[in-house]
C-alpha cells in the first residue's frame, strides 16, 4: 500500500516537474495543445468580458480588499508577500484580515492557511468561495477594515480595489502560451489591468522572455517606474513588464533561520552551518517550485545530499520522511505545518528554514497610497 501510494506521488510530482520544464520552451507537442489553448483563451477572455459588463455579478466589499495573484501556474511566492505585506499594515495600526481558497483535500487546515496564521497576528478564514471567505471574515472580526486574499486575481466574483500581480523571475512567462499548452492562466495583456507588478527573486534569468521580443518591439515603451536594480532592465523580461505602464518592484527572500519539526530552538545561518558540517542533508519540499527552495539553500552555503520534490500540497505522511536516507531533512515552514501531526520515527532530524519575504519601502507606500484613494476605506 506504501509503495503504490509512494509510486503515484514520485509519478505526479514528475509529471508537474515535466510540465514546468516543457513550458519553459517551445515544442512540436505543445502545437498539438494550440486549439485547446485557443478555446480556453477564449473562455477566460469571455467570463472576464462578462464580469466587466456586469452579465455575472462581481460583489463589492464594505472594506478595501486587496487581491495577491499571478497569471501563471505553479508557485510565485504570494503567500509571503501577503503575510510581509499584512504584517505591515498591522504596524501601522490597520485592522488587516486575510483570506485563501484553503487547499486541503485530506486535512481540516490548508497548508496556506497554518502557515498565514502562524507568521501574522492577522485573522485568515479559508474559504473556496472568495465573497464567502471576506464575509466570513467581516462577520467573526467586525473591526477589519483591509482584506487581503491570497491568490484569487482570476475570482472575478470577488470585488476587489487593489491588484497585485506576482510574477516569477527565474520562470517568468515560460513559452507564453495559455493552458494547456503552457503555464499561463490569463493573456499577458491582463497585467495592464493590475496596479502593479512584484517580481520574485532579482536573480532574472536573462533567458527569460526571450520569446517576447516581438511583443515588447511593437509596444511603445512608456515611462520606466522600476523601483529595483537597474541592471534588470537589461533583460527582457523587464522590458514586457515596463510595456504594461505599471509599476514593477522586486522581491528577494531574506532573515533565513533554522528550527527542529518538534522544537523552540532557533539557529541563524552560521550556527546552522556547524551543526550540518559532515551530515548529509537532504532537501524536501512539496510546494509549487521545489526548485527556488532547494537553489536559496545552495546559495546560502548549505550542501545537500539529496533532493526530494512533492507535488504541490502534497499531504506528507510518516513514510514519505522515515523513508528518507539522510542525517537531517530540512523542509520549508509551509511543508512544516503539514508534518507537525506527524509520529515520525526519528523526528529529531527534521528541520524548517523559516525565512521572510523583503519588499521595497517604495512598494508599501505604493499600496498606501492606494489605499488612501480608496473611499470606504476606515
């Protein structure tokens, strides 16, 4: 039963690692796709059209509701833009409230939703249904007066004020085709309707948006308000941003620190460092880019022994971890909360690298802003 439960899991997560790589570029079999890419182009463009014309209702909220998504799949980083972003705004005295779709098919909590909680004195209800979700969140915490939902840029049924689009660095757009043929959920014409951009990790990969060219020669250029390195600017990926006309700014991850599955003790990254010197470390994680977890630990010094993908959500079991060869695993905090139910048989060697998402001050008085042009904000 382990074993065929194990095979499924290595084979689904193979499968999502494949289809990450395939978008990445352009190839015979994604042409095949074109068609069913062409038709649910034209599904999202018509439900989209429809919310605008006011055929499908979108409900407002009695508060500013602030959406953080991407138009593509796979992990982009919103969940720690949320929670940096909420945490400032608790700071300066706003009553900020937080709602997910809540992803969790074999557990009462999601992963997000432990994960939002445990990093924020902000109150998070998980609720599929957006509208749902903020008037749930309204009805139990009265005093919120700004609603971030986490995800949700395509859930046009929620009202929303402010759109905030994360895009990936290292990925970018991929082959720039729609699903299925490639990784984006909306035509990048979408992202001139945001009011700005975050993009996550300022390592760009200057092959990234290569297949864009063309797009960003035909589009005038306007003014740059790029609040990030201006080396990026050499990229092409930061060029089609700056063609949107919105404001672009960069998100790097940073405060990294180290702790037990089951205990308080809390390391720095050289005090970490001594305790794996020698061991052999092994890498899981089971969220949307196992990758960018697995490349921040290299970069940080960390020598891994082995590398073990999940699919995204993947509900970790005792076996997926007991059955690891390796002196210490090492996960992400989102995969902690997962395990911590769980009766390992040597949970001793399980550690979480905490770490925070660092944003720009230009991006927070960006959204302040914002808010401050809002009218039924409190």
């Amino acid at each position: 039963m382990h074993a065929n439960r194990m095979h499924i899991t290595m084979m689904r997560a193979q499968f999502e690692g494949f289809l990450i790589r395939e978008w990445q570029r352009r190839s015979g079999w994604q042409l095949l796709l074109q068609p069913f890419a062409w038709l649910f182009a034209v599904l999202t463009s018509s439900r989209r059209l429809l919310y605008r014309l006011k055929f499908l209702k979108s409900t407002p909220s009695t508060v500013p509701v602030i959406v953080v998504g991407n138009i593509s799949v796979g992990g982009t980083g919103k969940t720690p833009l949320v929670i940096a972003l909420g945490s400032a705004l608790l700071a300066q005295g706003r009553q900020v409230g937080m709602v997910t779709r809540g992803y969790a098919p074999h557990r009462s909590v999601s992963d997000e939703v432990a994960l939002m909680s445990r990093r924020s004195a902000a109150p998070v209800v998980a609720n599929a249904r957006r509208v749902a979700a903020v008037e749930q969140l309204l009805a139990r915490y009265p005093a919120t007066n700004i609603v971030i939902s986490d995800d949700g840029l395509q859930h046009y049924a929620l009202g929303r004020d402010i759109e905030i689009a994360v895009v990936d660095g290292t990925r970018g757009f991929g082959n720039g085709y729609l699903l299925p043929a490639g990784p984006l959920r909306e035509n990048l014409a979408r992202l001139r309707s945001v009011d700005c951009i975050v993009v996550n990790d300022t390592n760009i990969n200057p092959s990234i948006g290569g297949v864009f060219k063309a797009i960003v020669a035909e589009e005038p250029l306007p003014g740059l308000r790029l609040h990030n390195e201006k080396t990026v600017l050499a990229h092409n990926l930061m060029y089609l941003l700056a063609a949107t006309g919105k404001p672009v700014f960069h998100m790097t991850y940073g405060h990294e620190s180290f702790s037990p599955l089951m205990q308080h003790q809390n390391l720095g990254v050289e005090p970490f460092h001594f305790l794996v010197r020698g061991k052999r470390v092994a890498a899981v994680a089971g969220i949307g880019h196992p990758e960018r977890f697995f490349t921040h630990l290299e970069t940080l010094g960390i020598t891994l022994d082995s590398r073990h993908a999940f699919p995204d959500h993947h509900p970790f079991v005792a076996s997926d971890l007991d059955a690891i060869d390796a002196d210490l695993i090492l996960m992400t905090e989102k995969d902690a909360v997962k395990c911590a139910h769980l009766m390992l048989l040597s949970a001793h060697r399980v550690w979480q690298m905490h770490i925070d998402a660092l944003l720009p001050e230009p991006f927070y008085e960006f959204i302040v802003a914002q808010l401050e042009k809002i009218s039924h904000v409190a």
